[in-house]
C-alpha cells in the first residue's frame, strides 16, 4: 500500500466529512461561475436582438412616414412624384421586416437559459452517488 493510498484509509471519519464538504463547496463555487458566464453571454445577445429590435422600430417608421408622403403626394402633385415616394416606402417596408425577422431570430436564440449549468446541475446528484 502507497503512502496516500495508508493516509486515505486511516483518515478519521470527521476527515473524510470534511473533504466531502470542501469538495462539495468547490462544485457549488463553480456551477455559480459557470452561470454567471452563461448570464454574461445571454445578456449580450439580448443586447444585440434590442439594438435589432430598435432599428427594425425605426425602419417601421420610415415606413409609415413614406408612405404617408406618398399618398399625400399621389393626392396633391402629379402622379410621378407620389409613384417615386410609394417606391421608397416600400424599401423601407421590405427593410424593416428583414430587420425584425432577424431580431426575432437572435432573441429566440438567447430563449435557451442557461444550458450548461442545467446540464452540470443534473449531473450533480449522479456524482454524489458515484457514477
């Protein structure tokens, strides 16, 4: 029998609880530093999605601010004036959706809470009970 391998089986039973609590300690040390990475990483894609959200806001009212000339312009000047501004409107149109589905698509992203801590979380009763 190995040094180590003599002090391990001649280890007081308040010893071996002791290592167990440390050792337990440094897990829940690490699962609250691995979530607080995870929350980090969220925040930031949600950051982004709003910065997407706001921007696609801002195209939407382009948008209504164009086709409001347009149709203000269809009414009082010639028709070629009031054509050319519902052309604008309509890119803006196409802008801000493209802008929204791609908010919407990152914001969906950052839905998933957490996932690794879930996961080491899970595992943690299966390490205490040795597998």
């Amino acid at each position: 029998m190995s040094a180590p391998e003599k002090e391990r089986t001649q280890a007081s039973v308040g010893e071996l609880l002791g290592d167990v609590t440390r050792d337990l300690s440094t897990l829940v040390r690490k699962e609250v530093e691995l979530a607080k990475a995870e929350v980090r990483e969220e925040v930031s894609q949600v950051g982004k999605a709003g910065g997407m959200f706001g921007a696609a806001g801002l195209a939407g009212f382009l948008a209504v601010l164009f086709v409001s000339y347009a149709v203000w312009w269809g009414l009082s000047n010639a028709m070629d004036q009031g054509w050319a501004a519902l052309i604008v409107a309509v890119l803006w149109a196409a802008a801000a959706a493209g802008l929204f589905l791609n908010a919407r698509t990152q914001m969906q992203r950052a839905r998933a809470v957490l996932p690794r801590t879930k996961q080491t979380a899970r595992d943690i009763p299966d390490a205490l009970r040795g597998r």
